[in-house]
C-alpha cells in the first residue's frame, strides 16, 4: 500500500536528512574529537611550541585541520552506515510499514469523514483543520524515518544512492588530504599559507588501516556478505567502534598528521615508548579509559535494540539481543554499567594515586606511579606536568567524571526499570514471582533509547571540555612556577 507524501525541494531534502538519522550521528565524531584532544596533549611533539602559554599553551599542538578531517570521516561514515541500513533492511522493515501506512491513511480517513459530517457534509477542512492535519504529516516525517522508502515517496534505491554519495565523498576528501601531505608528496610546499592545519594528513598508516577495517565491517553490519546484525554480532561490533575505535582514531590520526610519522599496529598493541618505530603507543592508564568506553557504550546498544526483539524473531533477524532475551539483555546492561564504573574507577585511581603516595596506606602504595605509568599525567599542551600542576590536572578529572557519574546513576536506574517492565510474562514466570518496582519514574523503552543516546552524546561532549580545561589548569600552573621545558 502506498502513501506517498508530497513535499518540495527542502521537504525531501528535511526526509533524507531524517532516513540518514545525519543529527544523531554526531556522538561518533565527538569521540573523535576527544581523541584528538587527548593525542595533542600527551605526546610530545616539535611544532608550534612558541605560540605561548594558557589558552594558546592548550592549543599549540592541537591541529584543527587534522581533527576536523578525523571527525568528518567519522561522522560521514557513520551516516553512509545508516543510508545502507535502510538499503538492506528494507524487506525486514516493508509489512510493519505496511501495516503502519494502513492505520495511518484509515485514521485520516476517518477523520476527514467525521470533519465533513460536523461541518454539513463539506468537503473541505478548515483552515484550523489543515493546519493540524500538516502538523500530523510533518510529524509522520521525524517520527518515522524509514517509511519515505516504504510509502512511495522514494524508491528504496535512493538510500542505497545516499549511502554511495556520502561513502564516496570521504574517499575524496581522503585522497585530497593525502595529496597535500608534504611527507608524501615533495612537490608539496609546507610552508604554503592556503594550506590548512600545520600538520601532514592523519590518513597514513595504522589510522587509514582502522578507517577502512572499519569502514568495510561497519557496512557489514547489515549489509552482505556477513550480515552482523542478522548473526547476532552486530551489537558487539556497533559497540566496539562507537566509542573506543573512534577514540582510538583520533588518537592515531592526530598524532600521525602533527609528528610527521605513520603509527603501526606493532605501536598500538604492543609497543613502548623505548620499542615504538613512530613514537606512538599507549600504556596501561590509557587501555583502562578504553575498556571504560566500550563497555559504557556498549550497555547502551543493548537497550537501543530491545525494543526490536519481537519484530527482529518475526523477521529472522537473529540479534544478539534477540536471541538473549529481555531479562539477559537487562542483567547485561547492568554488568557492562558496573564493569564501566569499574574501569572508570580504576582510571581515576591511576590519575590520583600517583600524587599521593606519601599519604597513602603502605597497603595502596604497589598502585602508585611506581607500577602504573600514567600517559595522561606526562604533560599537556607539550609542557610537562609536575608538582602543583599534575595535581590541578587530575582534579579536574576526578570532578568531571564524578559528574559523569553523577547523572548516569539515575539514568541507569529509569533504564532498569524500563527494561524490567518490558520483560514478557513468559520470562518473570520463571523466577517465581515478581520483583518489586523501584519508586523510579515510569519512561517508555523507546524514550529510554534516547535518553541513553543522549547520555552517551553529553558524555562524549563533557570529557572534551573536561580534558581542555584540565590541560589549560595544568598549563597555566605550570608556566606560573617557572621551569617550562617543551616536551
């Protein structure tokens, strides 16, 4: 059954931005950008270490050119992911549309029909009745955004086409950022003052191997040959490169454009700074903010496909949440939260133990600098921190991820609650009898979606402003006690 809508020029383009969810891709380039930020801050690096102290301290080894290139490839890849989705997804989707576009066009009908009957049998609306029923189509659009390939208002291939378009343009902007890469074109000036960012191109080496590892996996999610989502792996994979891959991205590329020097897998798994052949690595402090990451994400996607269970076992899509179940994808969410908070912990420990140990108990002490090296607390703004300046630095850490902490325990604690309530009676039976609700606020597991998606969102954008403004208050203590040394 089709139910074309009937829109201009910025109509169709408002329903493509909505099919390809482009506003919500947003929390992927964040994370990006996080790693960015962190990259230009913890190695050292030999540019533009003149340009001062304070804010321009902060920035003075961070490349804009650089991070804007990582964040956009991120984000397009993400939005070509969900054009590809719509592409491949449409058989799965096509008779639950149906059957929506069905009650739709019957309510409208009826409707119309009591409308005409009130205003003696006239067949047109009022203006206030117009108006409402344009509301209801414009609100039919946001509010379900995969039905213009359903009713008629596009055909399905125009996702697929979006999916090209976008897929297409970063691998022009990739072969753009290259061509100017002084390391890899000698013709190419590097003083030239059109040419953005002071760096080289962050798509060299172990960054350009994770982007089209990653790239290549991500349109498998439900597109062939491997269908991950379909296999019951597409939650895990989703969740692994969210967050802490496009961290990890950030990480790479912003340090591969500003050194000069493609990083290895060698150097991201492996390697130390004595072993590393670019420079690059991570130690233990960093993998613990990682692991933090993916298991915070990756609480999330659970709860983002529960609602779809039901309609993924009618359709054979096997999902991992589906073949689980309601109370397992619930007990998961909550051990990925406090395996989170753990890993969080354990972060926070390695950034404040270290500065205490002369007050610690005998019995703390192993978890001193002694065995955790820290690459957080190395420098910031490539001026090292020491002293007063290292200790202004991980406290605003430790309070912006007691923020953190602060506004997820209550949204964890409406999720459960949510996700307790959406377990069948199938499934309760087996227990024996029913668990008593928390006095919580009663939430919809589909708002419960969102309010996660935006936790994750938020979180991304407030470790960004914690890491600046820990850095500029490490900084800017640093250079008052005199002694700065570049690093």
């Amino acid at each position: 059954m089709l139910d074309p809508q009937h829109h201009g020029f910025r109509g169709s383009i408002a329903s493509l931005i909505a099919l390809g969810r482009i506003p919500l891709a947003s929390e992927v380039p964040i994370w990006t950008l996080l790693g960015c930020i962190v990259s230009s801050q913890v190695f050292p690096h030999d540019v533009r270490l003149d340009a001062g102290v304070g804010i321009d301290g902060v920035f003075r080894t961070f490349d804009w050119w650089a991070a804007l290139q990582c964040m956009l490839v991120t984000w397009g890849t993400n939005v070509a992911i969900n054009f590809g989705n719509e592409y491949f997804d449409w058989d799965l989707d096509h008779p639950g549309q149906v059957e929506a576009i069905k009650r739709d066009v019957e309510a409208r009908r009826a409707r119309g029909g009591a409308a005409r009957a009130a205003a003696g049998t006239s067949p047109q609306p009022d203006g206030a009745e117009a108006s409402e029923a344009q509301k209801k189509e414009n609100e039919k659009i946001m509010g379900n955004t995969t039905r213009i390939i359903h009713d008629g208002t596009f055909p399905k291939y125009v996702s697929l086409l979006c999916c090209a378009f976008w897929q297409l343009s970063l691998v022009g902007l990739i072969l753009f950022s290259r061509s100017i890469d002084p390391a890899l074109h000698t013709a190419v000036d590097p003083g030239s003052q059109w040419r953005p960012g002071y760096g080289g191109s962050p798509f060299r080496g172990l960054a350009l191997h994770i982007g089209i590892i990653c790239t290549l996996l991500s349109h498998s999610y439900v597109g062939p040959p491997l269908r991950l989502h379909y296999n019951g792996f597409g939650e895990l994979v989703s969740a692994l490169f969210l967050s802490p891959v496009a961290f990890v991205f950030g990480l790479v590329g912003h340090y591969t454009a500003v050194s000069g020097r493609a990083a290895t897998w060698h150097d991201l798994v492996r390697a130390t700074p004595k072993t590393s052949s670019s420079g690059f690595h991570l130690d233990r402090q960093m993998w613990l903010l990682i692991g933090a990451f993916y298991t915070f994400e990756q609480a999330r996607i659970f709860v983002m496909h529960v609602n779809d269970i039901e309609a993924d076992r009618r359709g054979g899509k096997h999902t991992f949440v589906s073949r689980v179940g309601h109370t397992a994808a619930r007990n998961l969410y909550v051990c990925f939260n406090l395996a989170s908070l753990v890993l969080f912990t354990a972060f926070t420990a390695s950034l404040v133990l270290p500065l205490t140990t002369k007050t610690l108990h005998p019995a703390l002490r192993p978890f001193s600098a002694q065995r955790i090296p820290g690459m957080m607390l190395r420098a910031a703004g490539g001026i090292p921190l020491a002293g007063s300046a290292a200790r202004y630095f991980s406290i605003i850490w430790l309070v912006g991820l007691m923020v953190v902490l602060a506004y997820s325990i209550p949204i964890c604690a409406i999720t459960i609650k949510s996700l307790t309530a959406e377990i069948p009676k199938s499934e309760k039976s087996k227990k024996g009898k029913s668990e008593p609700a928390p006095r919580i606020p009663d939430v919809p597991i589909g708002k419960c979606a969102m309010l996660v998606s935006f936790q994750m969102l938020g979180t991304a954008a407030f470790l960004c402003f914690t890491s600046l403004l820990a850095s500029f208050a490490g900084t800017f203590v640093a250079t008052r006690a005199g002694g700065v040394v570049a690093i």
